[in-house]
C-alpha cells in the first residue's frame, strides 16, 4: 500500500521532511519497513507557506514516477519551506492495467474546498460500488475527478457528506462514508476489505483517519495486527493486518533547524510546536512516536505556534 505523511509547525524546508531523516518518505519509496511492496507508482505533495505568491493556497506537485528517480526531487524540495505540508508515494500492482499519470497521483486537491487528501488505503470494487454511492456525491465534486483511482471518487463522496469544517463536522463525515460503502457492498453483494487510512489537510490542521472494513465487509474487523502479520503477503490474514495495523503520531519542536543530519525533538503536547501524522516512523528510533490505532480519527491544530491534537473514537 502507499505511504502518507502529513506535517503542521513553524515554517520548515520540506527537504527536512521528505528527504532528511532517516526513515524519509522519498526512502519509504524504496524500502518501506512495514509494507513488502516498493512504491514505484508516483509521487507528491501539496505545500501551504507564508514564502508562496498565494500563501493561502497549496502547492501541488505531483509526478507518475518513483520519487527517488524523479530528477526534480532534488531541484524543487530544497527550495521551499512549509507550514502545512501533505506529501504521498504510490503504490500499484505491478502490471499493464495500473494508469500510471498525474491525475492518479495523490495529494487530490478540489476547487470549493480547504481540504487536499491523500491515503494509504483500498476500496475494492469501487466502480462497481459507485452505483450505489453516486447519489450522495455533489455535481460540484464529481465534475473535478480527472483521474482513475479509488482515492479521489472517495474524496468525491467525503466532501460531499462534509456539512461544515468543523472537526465533527469531519469526523460525522467519515463515519457516514464508511457507513455507506458498508450498506452498499452488502446490497450489491460485493464484500470485500476496505483500508481507509486517511490524511484530510488544510492550512494549520491535520485530520487522520484509521478506519475500514474486514474481509467480508464487517465494520468492526478484530485481531492482533503484528501476530496477523506473520503469515506473510497474499494471505487473508497479512491482509487483516495492513488494515489492523496504526499509524504513526509524533508531538514535537524544532523542526525547522536546517542541520546536516536531521532528527526531531519529541516532547510533551503542552510544548509541541509541530506534529507529523505518517504511515511509518520518519526516524529509526520510535522513543515519541504514538499511534493513531485502528478505528480511530485524530484532529491535529496549529493555533498561534501551538499544536493541539484529539484522537477520537469513530462510530461506524
């Protein structure tokens, strides 16, 4: 599956971010410690900064080659700084029929709304499902999709669901989306493991989401992720796991020091300027890192050079 990283802090080289440390997202591309698969399928992010022309608008780059073999990497990351920040690696099945283009790449960004998305997930049959699904998605929304990927119909129907900005407001959102895809792989009788793993990004806020469904279409899937692991890929319980399993979560300070080897300062959330929502630890020592566990959504703010978070339990 892709990997996701998502950032708010101070003002921060993005090369501090997806190059520097030492589990780096350009480095998951290549060797991504918790998934068996490379991410060869595309790359991007999307960059809010005080430094842009438009400061209130993101910067979005996005390119259908591995992040490692991109010859821009090295041109267009050193270059900027951000304050809010959503970067992705894709993953695909390696054959004829995966689109390899722009417009498949990820972070999606609409017009009409605050919110770009990005995700480490899988809706199987989505086009089947769409039959089912396309009548709570809005023309404004529908009319944006430019490419052929799950990720972007699902950031169709969320901000289609979404009835405000408020952090409830998201959270309702994404329980009523899940909800659906549910009722709807039951009436089609298309059931089928669900992994939602959700960065929502807008200026100085993160909402992720931990959230899916089980092999057979269950909203409320159980197990022990690492024991599940075990079995080894193309097992239905490696595939449990990859659902199971948490994201990662690190509260800290510091994170615009432009130092030769980097690495960042956890602390308490009472101290925290900044906070990284990610698929993987960027870093080889996880002592900070806490997780978003499965089922879970968690809202972090930067307000006024402070970063609040809460993890709330969904309800689906």
């Amino acid at each position: 599956m892709c990997r996701v990283l998502a950032f708010i802090g101070p003002e921060t080289p993005l090369e501090n971010l997806l190059l520097k440390p030492t589990n780096s997202l350009v480095n998951q591309a290549l060797d991504p410690e918790r998934h068996p698969e490379l991410q060869l399928a595309g790359w991007g992010f999307g960059a809010w900064s005080e430094h842009l022309l438009n400061p209130q608008d993101p910067f979005i780059y996005r390119r259908p080659v591995a992040a490692f073999y991109d010859d821009n990497l090295e041109r267009i990351v050193p270059s900027l700084r951000a304050s809010t920040m959503l970067a992705h690696v894709r993953a695909a099945a390696y054959d004829a029929q995966v689109v390899l283009a722009d417009e498949n790449c990820h972070p999606f960004s609409f017009t009409g709304t605050p919110w770009i998305v990005a995700q480490n997930g899988y809706l199987p049959n989505w086009q089947l499902l769409q039959r089912e699904l396309l009548q709570h998605c809005k023309d404004v929304y529908l009319e944006q999709m430019r490419g052929t990927t799950d990720t972007e119909f699902l950031y169709v129907l969320l901000l289609s669901l979404l009835e405000g900005d408020r952090d409830e407001d998201v959270q309702r959102a994404v329980e009523k989306m899940v909800r659906l895809i549910a009722a709807a792989m039951e009436d089609l009788d298309l059931p089928g493991l669900t992994k939602l793993k959700m960065a929502l990004v807008s200026t100085n806020r993160i909402i992720g989401v931990n959230v899916g469904l089980g092999l057979h279409g269950e909203t409320s899937p159980t197990g022990d992720w690492k024991a599940l692991r075990e079995s080894g890929p193309g097992t239905d319980d490696f595939d449990l796991s990859m659902l199971l399993e948490p994201m990662y979560l690190l509260m800290g300070r510091n994170f615009d020091k432009d130092e030769a080897t980097y690495d960042f300062e956890t602390c308490d959330e009472e101290e925290a300027t900044g906070a990284i929502f990610a698929s993987e630890a960027l870093t080889d020592d996880t002592d900070g890192w806490s997780h978003v566990g499965f089922g879970e959504i968690v809202f972090l703010h930067n307000d006024g050079g402070r970063v609040t978070k809460t993890i709330n339990t969904l309800s689906v």
